[in-house]
C-alpha cells in the first residue's frame, strides 16, 4: 500500500527522546492550511498538548498546516512547563517552515511525569522540517509506535462528482487503551489526511461521530490515556464540490467510519500482548446505553479475557461479568454465542457438544461473543482484547 | 492457632466432586440453633444457593443449625435443576443430623454452568454428618478452598461481664475477587462462628456494616462472584447478656470488624498469583462516593497493577486511572505518595530521588498508595492486589 494524500508531506527523525535508534519525532505538513478536526481523551487528567490542543479548538480556529508529534514521552504531568514546551515546539517548527505558529498542532506519546528533553527536540527540528517529503507519511506512522510492534495505517478512495478524493490514516497506540474521545480515551493517537474539500464546522462533527462508532468502540486494558488524541486534515487539494452535511456527506462519512473502524480493528490485534480479538455484542438490552455499559464490563473483566486467552468457553464468567456490570436483568432470559454457536439457553448450558464447537472458534484469532438479554431491542458492540502473560510482561517491564 | 468454638463441631470429606484426593464438602454445626445473619452477591446473575438463601433470609427465619458447603462446583446458571439440588441438599444433611430442613444453610464455590454431581454428595452424606467434630472446623476452612494456596481463619476472644466470648470466621476466594455483598462481590465464602448472645435482628445489622467496611474493600481482579456468601452463626451458649446496639454492640461490632479485616486481608495476600498486597486511599475528595470510585478505578487499573507487580513507582498510572473514573478534578491539586514519600505535588513529579525511595517502597509485600485530591475531606480506601503472570496463567488454564 501506498500511503500517499496529495499536498501532504511526512517526515521523521531519530532525536533520542528516550531510545537509541529509533524514530521518536514526526512531522506532518499540508501545502496549504487544511480544515482541522479534532477529538481529544476525557480524562480529567490530561497532556500537555492535549490541554493547548482543546484550547485552540475552542478558540475557532479549525485550520491547521502541520502537526509535530512525539512518542517517548507523553509530556503529562508536567505542569506549567510542559505547556510552555508545547508552545515552544510549535514555535520551532513554525519558524523553521515559514508558517504561523498557530496552524500548528502537536502529540506526544509516552512515559507520564517527565519533562520533554527539549534540547534534543531543538537540535532535531532544522532536519525534521529539512526532510519533508510526500513518500514519506509512512515514516511518520512509525515515529509515533510505543509498545506498537506494528505500524498501523490505512487508506481509502472515492469518487465524489468524478473526482477521486483520498482519506488516509495513521494509528498507534497498544496499552492504555479503552478510548473515551470527544471535543473535550489508550494511548491512542490517531491522524487522518484527506485532500477532500469540507465544510469545517461539518469536518469536526462527523469526525466526532465516527470516533464514537470506532475507535471509542475498542478495549484492550480498559485503561484511559491522558494524551489520547485524533487530529483529522483536509486540505481541500482535490478541488471537488464542497462537501458538508446536506452534498455527499453520508457518503463520505461511511468512508470515514469505515476506515476508522479499520485502523481501530488494527490497534486491538496489534494491543499489547493481544492473542485474540473478540467482539462482544450485547443485544436485547433495555437501551443503548445498558447495552454499551454491559458490554464494557463484559470486555475489561480479567476472568473473561483470560479466559479468552486461554481458548476456554468459560460464559459462566461472562455472565457473571454482565450480572456485575449495575443493571437489574432476568438470568433465566439470557442466551449467549461464540460465533454462531449458542451455548447458553434460559440462562443455562446447553451443554457439551455446543462448548466444543465454541472451544474450535475460539482458537481463531478474531471471534464473536453474543450477549442476549431478552429484554428488550437495543443493542452494542465493542471491539476486546484478551489479557495474556506478555500484557503483564510489557507492562511490569514498561518504565524501567 | 487453636479454631475451637463451643457449642460447634465441623466436618469435611472427599466426595470427588471434581478432584480426587481433595476435601470438598464441608459441613458446620451449631449444638442448638444459632442466630443467623447473611451477606449475598449483588451480582445480578446468582447461584442456586445464594438464591435459596436470600429467600430464607427473607422468610425471616434468622436461626440455623448447620451450613453444608461444596467446592469444585458453583451450582450456578445451573436453572430449577439447581434449585432443587440445594433442597435435596438441605434434605439429606437435615435426615441424617435429625434437624429440620429449614434449619440448614449452603453454599457453593467452583465452575459455573454444571449440574452439582449430586450421587456423589448423597454418597458422602452419612460420612459427613458422622465425621463431626468439634476439632475438624479446621477441615471446613480446607474444603472450602478452590484456588486459594492457604486456609484462611482468625479468631478471637472479648470479654463481656466477666465472660469469655469467641468470635471466629473461616474465609476463601483467590480470584473473582471484588466483593459487593449485601443482602441481596471474587467467590468469596466466610463463614463466622461465635457462641456470643445476640439480638438476632441487630446480627444481620452489625454483619452487614462491618462487611462493607472489610470485605467489600478488597480488589483482587474486580470480577464479582455469582455466589459470594458469608453467614453468621451465634449460638449463645457463652451465656452473657444480650448483646444488642444498646449493650456492648460498639465493643463486639469492633472485635467483628477487626476479624473481618484480618480475613479480608488474608484473602488479598492469597489471591492469585498476588505477590503484593497494597492500600490504596484516596483523600481530599469532596465526598466518600467518589473517594470510593476513583480509589476502586485505581486498585483494578491493570495498568496500575502490573506497575505494582513490576515495583515500578508510575505514578502518571495511577493519576491516569484515577482521571477517567468519572469525576471532575484539578490536576494541579493532585498529590500521590509511596507509604510516607511524596512523589507528585500540585500534579507534577517531585524528583528522581523521592522515586527512588518509592521504588524501595514497593519492594516489600505490603505497601500503601495515598492520592489526595486536594478538593474537600472525604476519603475511601480499598485493599488491592497486583497483576502478575501468575494471575493470567491460573485463569487462561483454571477450567480446562
């Protein structure tokens, strides 16, 4: 695949933020300011550039022309300073590519509590900006990998009045992930490219609501970042009719979804440690909220996902898990699959032969798991990981 | 440690109900009828007993005479199939104790979903009954045990008028750990034995509050059982005047909840593959729920918990788990030590050295993890385990 949008250009350097011999600064650029959209992680506690990139977003300035992004350190928790590195940052790329030090945006990734090594983020700059290139947007994606082990992007097309418009995106992000994004969840970041002409007001609204269907959809640890962040450009470049939310825009925005939804699936099969790649759907719930909120506690139980680690149909932890998640609901309704496979019926195993043929599906990588309730028409989906010994090697292992 | 209780005998056998060579079923009884008090799951999804015991609790018929208990099988999701064994249960104990049906309470812990191997407990029943003995409440702890390495019990003795009172309690659960009893959270099972005079009515009160302030507490994996239980049994024949929220209730309540602490405590330093046991409080919020939540979102953080695991002092975890638990905070405020070494103050790291002393911290079994808000006077703390390889290895093999 080809990781080309056209008007933007990638780079990414070697700076030794944290490691030797790896890239850790990246550098995206439109050759035009592009209509800017961005989601940033709910936490109450949030990175540095996350606080500077809300503020400008208020603010009404949905352009941009580059983002800086780092990964090593997440710049978190790190008070006044940290926010004055993340003005500098971008006063320092601003300066080096002619611009205005607004229509640049910025990401860090990394370990929480440590000030940036801005000495080496400033020596690094002249050839960040000096290396930009439009082969090189791949570079990029692997710049901002953490515990990643691989890159994630993905690309689509279509055709919009007999113009062919381009979507591109990039994701890392492999621990620290059950996203939670809006204008105000993993270390997730996310950047999507387009050479398509939007609406900006249009632009933030459907990227906001494809992030709800997708990548707030995914959980790996159930563990929400501080610097989670998805920055989406388009840079108009493909000169079609302007699209917004009565030209084209269902259109565009099933693209959208659509590769979003692609980059997410990539971040759970890449997550830390993962072996298996589960979507647990709840149905026959009251609402959609109940069904989601189920189906999150379903995902982030320990007992399920080793249980999915170890290729067990254990669905007496996930009932248990359902029973826990705070909603009153009628055991002897429940009926629960792997697959197509029913294994629980009226609340109860339906025996041997049925939890073979679900121990067979669960030795693929990706499988289903479906909740029924019985008690009503809404229903949700998340995207699970399972919990294996190398997430807890990572992770012990991480910092030091 | 001597477990004697006057007026009760216990018993245990090898029934074979899922492993050979194992105590499995376990039987209590009181000489004469004892006030009974009971603490469920709140687990939406319960077992066949729990529901059978709720039921009785509610009848008010707060008096028993013996509780059967069996590992190896939780006899839940197990339908009316598993409702009529716990009455045949009952049946069987009660003919060949002579008792009353009525007067006999149970429990289950183990797999969820198959039926209870019900010849082999009608073969064992003779045995059991005839094994009793005042010496065997030892045995009971043993049999009670699924992946639990250690017996669990405390005792202890008050003087009340000049007469010698014992209070004694029996506990297990290892995983599935995060107790939400009530009437109507890990199996947890206790069982609590005292020859003490009470007031039935102000039993199940004082049972109740000193669950929620021990039990309820600890966090091994946050999994809430199907079958959580603890029964009270006091059969009076110490012969002291009524114990009731008038008389001598303040003294027994804190003799009580000293014993539940200690079991609690036993059962997060024996949880699975638990290699440290942490105190996690949360200060400084503006009330105890959300003291409560965020220290809870902290303790099942697994992000948070691999750190304790891997001894690693990362403290941006903990202040990233405390910021999605759903509350608004001010970053800047935020504080965090290690035992008594501060780490963060007003949101940012205070240095490599006090990291250091926090790492050292850590290296012991049992440490504590302090986060003050700085928002108000509330405050909450939970008794939490670490995430370890262990953990992942017993739950991903546990059923196959």
């Amino acid at each position: 695949m080809t990781f080309l949008v056209p008007g933007f250009e990638g780079s990414a350097v070697e700076s030794g933020i944290r490691y030797r011999g790896r890239l850790d600064l990246g550098l995206i650029a439109s050759a035009v300011p592009a209509a800017l959209a961005g989601v940033f992680t709910r936490n109450e506690v949030k990175a540095a550039p996350v606080l500077v990139g809300i503020e400008r977003l208020h603010k009404g300035r949905p352009y941009a022309r580059a983002i800086v992004v780092n990964s090593g350190n997440a710049n978190a928790c790190t008070g006044p300073e940290g926010i004055a590195h993340v003005h500098e940052i971008h006063g320092l790329a601003a300066k080096e590519m002619g611009i205005n030090p607004e229509e640049i945006m910025s990401s860090s990734t990394g370990v929480i509590g440590e000030p940036l090594p801005m000495d080496r983020i400033r020596r690094a700059m002249p050839a960040l900006v000096a290396g930009l290139s439009d082969n090189a947007l791949d570079c990029v994606a692997d710049a901002i990998l953490t515990t990643d082990t691989v890159r994630k992007t993905a690309i689509r097309h279509l055709d919009i009045c007999g113009i062919d418009i381009t979507i591109a995106g990039m994701a890392k992000g492999a621990g620290m992930i059950g996203p939670n994004m809006g204008l105000p969840r993993a270390t997730m970041l996310s950047f999507i490219l387009s050479d398509a002409v939007v609406d900006p007001a249009w632009w933030q609204v459907i990227v906001e609501e494809a992030v709800s269907d997708s990548f707030n959809q995914i959980i790996i640890d159930g563990d929400t970042s501080t610097n989670d962040t998805l920055l989406a450009l388009a840079n108009g470049l493909a000169g079609n009719p302007i699209i917004n939310g009565n030209r084209h825009g269902q259109l565009f925005k099933a693209v959208l979804e659509d590769l979003f939804q692609d980059l997410a699936h990539q971040l759970v099969r890449g997550g830390e440690g993962v072996t298996k790649c589960v979507t647990i759907r709840v149905e026959g719930a009251r609402n959609r909220d109940e069904a989601d909120k189920i189906a999150r506690t379903v995902a982030k139980s320990p007992l399920v996902k080793t249980a999915f680690f170890g290729e067990d149909p254990n669905w007496g932890r996930i009932l248990a898990a359902a029973g826990r998640a705070g909603f009153p609901m009628d055991q002897r309704l429940i009926e629960l699959a792997f697959n197509d496979v029913t294994i629980v019926k009226g609340g109860i195993g339906v025996g041997k032969e049925a939890e073979e043929q679900a121990k067979e599906a669960m030795a693929a990588e990706e499988f289903s798991v479906t909740l029924d309730l019985g008690l009503g028409k809404a229903r949700a989906q998340v995207l699970a990981s399972d919990l294996s010994g190398d997430y807890v090697r990572i992770n012990a292992d991480y910092r030091s």
